[in-house]
C-alpha cells in the first residue's frame, strides 16, 4: 500500500495544477459511468520552474513556462559579403544587433505534445463520431487545420459535421494505448461557404469506448470554451490529466444560424503516451528516432543565428555565413555556405542554394536546412565520400528564414496555436510567392506581338521597369533575394514550404489567368526529372499508402504537379529564377503540418534526408563547359548556349563557364557570343552522377578583331588581311550572284511578255 501512496505522490508531484471556468451538468449531457477504470493524475507542472507565470486562456487560467532568451552580450564578429566579383569584403558587425534589441519571447511550453491529427499521426481508423452529414464531413476530416475544397458537398470537407443537432454528438480518438491526455485544442470548420463553429464543449475519457467518465473541475463536469471564429484554434488545458486510451469531445454550444447552423470541428489533442507493460516488443512498434546527433527543437531567430555560428565554428574550412539583406524590421536574412573554398566561386563548379520560410509559418524547411548544415558538417568530418565529394564539387548555399518576421510572430504563438495564417506574409502583410516580377505575362505577350520567331528572346528576360520603381509595391526580404539571384551564378535551386506533400515545377502561372492549367516549360522533362528525384526518396511522399493532406490527391500525380495545374501563382520565384537567371527552381511542400510540434522533427528528418542530398546532387546533371576565345584562351562571359529543340538557353557567366541541366541523351549544342562566329557540337549526356565536358572556342570576326586593335593603335597583321581581303571578296560573290539572278528573272518576264 505504500509503494502505491509513494507511486500517486510522484504523479501528484509532477504534474500540474489548472482552474477552469466549469458549470454543473446539462440536460442532453452523454451518459458516464462514475465507476469506470481510468486514472487521473493533478497536473503542477509550472511547479520548480522559475519562470511560471499565469496568463487567462480562452475563459479559464493555466500556468505555463515562456521560453525566454538571456539579453544580449556586446561581441564583435565578422560578417562577409559576397557580391557579383566573387571577392570578399569583411567587415565588423557589433553583436548587440538591432534585432536583438528585443526580448524574444518562446511560445506555451505545453506539458504533452500533439496525437497527431493534424500531422495525420493518428490514422483516420482512430477517429469516430456519433454521426455524420455525408462522408466528406466525416469524423476523420476533425484534424486541425485540414483545408476544405472550393466547393462544399465534395469529400473534402473542411471539418467534422455531426447529423444532428443536440448535445450528445461526440468526436472520439482512440489513441490505440494508455495515453495521459492534457487538453485539447479547437477550431471551427474551414469553408469559404458556411459559417460552423462549436461555443462550448464537455469532454469524456474511457479504456473501452463503452463506460465513459467525464472530465471534471473539482465536484462538477467541466465545460470547455471553444470557437469565437472558424480559424483561430483555441487551446483548453484540463483541470486534471486523465489517463486512458479513448477521448471523446463532446459539443454542448455552437452557432446557430436559424436551421443552417451545424455542429462542426477540428481538433488536436494533447497527450503523452505511456509505455505499455503487456508489451514486450515496444521497439517495433514505436516510431524510430533519428539516428543523427542534431538539434531537434525549433529555432527562434537569435537561436538559429547561434546554431550556424556553431556550425562555422566547427567546419571553419567549408563554411562561411553571409547576410543577403534585412527584412522590414531589420532582422538579416543570413546564409550558410558550403563549399571546399568558401567565399569564391570556382571555375567549373556549380552553384547550389536551399530557400527556405517564405511563408514565415512553415517552419519545417527552416529546421531542415538548419539540420541539414549539421548533418554536412559533422559526416564530411567523419570522413563520409558521399558528402566530401558533394562539398568539394559544389558550392552550396542555405537559406534557411527569408520571412524571419513572420517566423517571429508564428514561433510566439507556438506549432498548434499559430493556426494556417499567423506568420505567412511578410511583416508589411506581403506574400513573397506572388512578389516576383511577372515575367511570364512579358514573354507571353512578346510571343503573341512578334511574327518572326527569330527575334524573340527566351532566358534572361529583364525586370521591368515598374517592378523597379521606387512606388512598386515589393518586400524588402524579396528585393534582397532577387540581387542575391543577380550576384551568384546558380545552377539548381529548390523552396521549401509546407501544408502539403507535393513538389512542384514551373510554370506557376497559367497564360491566360485560368485558376488551374497545365503550363509547361520549355524544359518540361527535366523539371519531372527533378520533381521526382526528391518526391521518389521522400519516406512519406513515396509512401502508397499515405493519406492526402487536405482536398487533393497528389499520390495520383507520383506526388509531382506543375505548379499552374495545382494552382495559379503570378509572380512567383520558381518562375522568376528560370526566366531571369540560369537557374532551375522548383517547390517542395514538405508536410501536411505546416508547424510540425518540436517532437515531430526527427522523423521529419528521417523522411527527408535522401531526398534533401538526392535533389542536390541533380546540379551535376547535364553538361558543363567553359566558352573561351580561340586565340587568348580568355573566358568569354555572356555567351549564349542553345540545345537543339529546346527553346530555353542560358548564358556563361564571368569566367566563360556555364551549366546546362539535361536528361540524359544525345544534344546538338551551339555557343555564340557577339563579335565571334558561333561554334556548334554534339554532346552525350550519360546517366552517371556527373556532367559531361562540353568546352567552346569561338573564333572572333574580323570586324570585331579590327575594331579592337585600331582601338589599341596597332597595325592590322597580315593574316588579318587576308581574312578582310577574303571576307570582302565572299561577300562580293553572294552579291553578284543575288543581282545576276534578279537579271535572269527580268529577263524571263520581258521574253515572256514577246
């Protein structure tokens, strides 16, 4: 009896203590037995913590931990930036930086984390109701955050929606184990048509899902305050913690809009499952961790910068951190490098970049790439070839938080209260996905005006000038991207964001402003290529089993759409980068979650890591060469590389080098460059993990070589001569001919005419 007293001190003992807001039983309240075989546990988990304080939350009160940071200490270090020179320029950067003037305050530290339902952890055999509209409001679409469909009446509902409208229609999960359940967290239903939200709610606990004992506030059954709105979820923490396998959420008020309000929901809820004794096997059954050391939490701005500068520190021969910019409140938009000769682009290799939290809400890419750096910096330590020979063939660039202020504003929030929206835009209220310039509209347009198809162009399509304006209505954060595009030659690129599980490959936008349209690229097979190199080594995506995230089913698609198909998105930066610059972008949506709670991250990891080195070794894809001028050997920038029957070219850059990413087959490829002949050759690309060799030298015409040694005030060589001398006379020939055949052709007619 003792050792059982000393067993229910510990639980008393860590737990913690919540008054809430209660009222004593209602009539139309679900049947419980008082008797059933469950444990509650009081919960004083704010007890020994020196930073509990008590905030009200939605009617009742809970103690909880702030995350807090330690102000900032007075440091100097070196912040490099790399303009288009590829030179240097350091210069000192007080640590006591504007933006961490400001208390940077964490998020709710909750005491059990999510189930599951909206990460789909939780299967949707685990969800039941007692009743139901139609299947596309059935139980397993109550996940917080699940999108509807444009219209309702489809099997994408946005919610759960009972039958009826009483107070005994319930939603339950079964957390399929004993589980030590905490509290729950709801929203309304997500429509563009109805207007579905549960007031008030009461909740039951069973081991059966037959005898029910209410969650209780002392003496009385407690009632739990939900929705005001459909979207804002709504965190209530339970009096005691209950422990048992089965939870029911059970509506007592909703909105009521004459004979059309119905009852609706989405939920999380939170639990930490215990360990099962009847179990002997728990390590096949539990969900592996991630068998790389890394920092699995998340990261508030001032904590990522301390994590990459840890990572400099302890790879300071492969890497180098950069800043891009500053957002509009002044937080900098800082960059990792990776590369064998940090801080210079060399002759020959590619250059790579990772984007990640455009959307400052969709957090997932952010905590990979910080992953990802890691993960890179301690296996090319150990010695890994795969990722030494990724490190000294390429030079990588992570861009882990390009909206920094709407990452602040979800991560106060925290992962399942930030809700879909909180955090997406930019501290102006900016989306960055449609904050491009629209260059398509531009060469649509020049498609559309220009009869003779030899004059229009097809790749590095300017900005126009509106876009460029002082008035134009552009981020900050998006501004510094586009010079970062300018200032570094990339080859490949991939934005990560979150919500679904999908990639995603240009065109964005569809040429006559349809909602949906396939719109392909010139390059349209090797953008399927890329798509499907990350999509086929994801652990989810490739899963066939999977569930759809939300209103569409992209295990139809192999979890690969061009991105007009899914959606219509003018401005965006896939379609930017492949208009503007030599570089290949597409998006990967990572997870149906888009703020996956902190526990969630190493699997996350786990089902991303291939993928993550798979897509960049895919710069290495296609042919590279170096255009050059035959007699100086000079590198010749802005030459202009065409592959045979396909309308989209790229240029080299500085040095005369370029990449052209390609499947593998035979090309017919051309290298021009103004003031040389242009030179032509076939080359064989083979589906080995490397690039074939395809070197130009182009030959200067003489007029352009005259030009340039007149300038200099020498004297024109006797070859030289000869060339003009051969030139003039080649060019004398097709004259005559041409005015010799207008002569035969007149005389025709007048002997005609006789």
């Amino acid at each position: 009896m003792a050792g059982v007293l000393h067993f229910i001190l510990l639980l008393f003992l860590h737990c913690g203590s919540f008054i809430l807001i209660s009222a004593g039983p209602e009539d139309g309240t679900t049947t419980v037995d008082s008797d059933a075989a469950f444990t509650t546990t009081e919960s004083l988990f704010s007890a020994g913590r020196t930073n509990a304080s008590e905030v009200p939350t939605t009617g009742f009160t809970a103690s909880y931990s702030k995350l807090t940071t330690k102000p900032p200490t007075t440091t100097t270090t070196t912040e490099r930036l790399t303009g288009d020179t590829g030179k240097t320029a350091e210069r000192a950067v007080s640590g006591k930086d504007a933006e961490e003037e400001k208390e940077q305050e964490g998020p709710l530290e909750l005491e059990c984390p999510p189930l599951g339902l909206e990460s789909l952890k939780v299967k949707d055999n685990q969800l039941r109701a007692s009743s139901f509209k139609r299947k596309g409001l059935g139980p397993h679409r109550g996940r917080l955050n699940i999108q509807s469909g444009i219209e309702d009446g489809d099997i994408y509902d946005g919610a759960w929606c009972a039958q009826y409208r009483d107070k005994k229609q319930w939603l339950e999960v079964d957390a399929r184990q004993l589980t030590r359940f905490t509290g729950v967290i709801l929203q309304g239903r997500n429509s563009i048509w109805s207007w579905d939200v549960v007031h008030t709610y009461k909740v039951q606990f069973s081991n059966d899902s037959l005898v029910w004992k209410p969650c209780m506030n002392g003496t009385e059954e407690a009632v739990f305050e939900g929705n005001q709105d459909a979207e804002t979820p709504v965190l209530a923490l339970f009096n005691t913690s209950a422990v048992a396998r089965y939870i029911r959420i059970n509506p007592q008020t909703w909105y009521q809009n004459g004979t059309d309000g119905d009852i609706c929901l989405r939920a999380e809820v939170l639990g930490c499952t215990l360990p099962d004794p009847n179990n002997i096997y728990a390590w096949q059954t539990q969900p592996a961790e991630s068998r790389d050391k890394l920092d699995f939490r998340h990261h508030n701005y001032k904590e990522m910068k301390k994590l990459m500068k840890s990572v400099n520190e302890a790879c300071p021969d492969i890497t180098r951190i950069y800043s891009i910019g500053k957002s509009y409140t002044g937080l900098k938009l800082y960059v990792m490098e990776i590369s064998d000769n940090p801080g210079k682009h060399e002759l020959g290799e590619p250059e790579f970049r990772y984007v990640a939290g455009m959307h400052g809400n969709e957090v997932l890419g952010r905590e990979l790439l910080l992953n990802l750096m890691q993960y890179i910096c301690q296996e090319y330590k150990r010695g890994d070839q795969r990722i030494v020979h990724l490190v000294k063939e390429t030079r990588i660039h992570l861009l882990p938080s390009m909206n920094p202020d709407g990452y602040e504003m979800a991560f106060k929030k925290g992962s399942e209260l930030s809700g879909w929206a909180l955090g997406r835009y930019s501290y102006e209220g900016i989306d960055m996905n449609h904050n491009f310039a629209d260059l398509n509209s531009v060469m649509w347009t020049a498609i559309e005006l220009e009869t003779d198809r030899s004059k229009l162009i097809n790749h590095y399509f300017p900005i126009p000038e509106q876009y460029t304006s002082e008035e134009a209505f552009v981020a900050s954060e998006t501004r510094a991207v586009i010079n970062w595009m300018q200032d570094i030659p990339f080859v490949l690129s991939a934005n990560l964001h979150g919500g679904e599980l999908v990639v995603t490959y240009p065109y964005d936008m569809t040429r006559d402003w349809a909602p949906r349209e396939h719109t392909p690229t010139s390059d349209e097979s090797f953008f399927r290529w890329l798509s499907t190199a990350y999509a086929s080594t994801n652990q989810v995506m490739s899963n066939p089993d999977r569930r759809p995230c939300h209103n569409k089913d992209f295990l139809r698609y192999n979890n690969i759409i061009n991105g007009a198909d899914w959606h219509n998105v003018p401005g965006s930066m896939n379609d930017f980068s492949y208009l503007h610059t030599n570089c290949f972008e597409v998006t990967v949506e990572l997870s149906c979650d888009k703020f996956p709670h902190a526990s969630e991250l190493p699997m996350e990891w786990e089902n991303n890591r291939e993928s993550l080195l798979i897509y960049m070794e895919q710069v290495h894809r296609g042919i590279k060469g170096v255009v050059r001028d035959k007699d100086t050997e000079a590198g010749i920038a802005d030459a202009i590389i065409k592959v045979d029957d396909i309308d989209h070219h790229i240029r080299s850059v500085a040095d005369g080098d370029y990449w052209r990413l390609l499947n593998p087959g035979e090309y017919r490829v051309t290298a021009s460059a103004e003031g040389y002949y242009p030179s032509s050759r076939t080359c064989q690309v083979m589906y080995d993990h490397y690039p074939t060799i395809c070197d130009f030298r182009l030959t200067k015409m003489p007029k352009q070589r005259l030009k340039e040694i007149l300038a200099k005030g020498g004297k024109i060589p006797k070859d030289l001569q000869l060339r003009l001398r051969q030139l003039r006379l080649r060019k004398l020939r097709v004259t005559t001919k041409a005015m010799n055949q207008r002569r035969a052709a007149a005389a025709a007619k007048r002997a005609k005419r006789v």
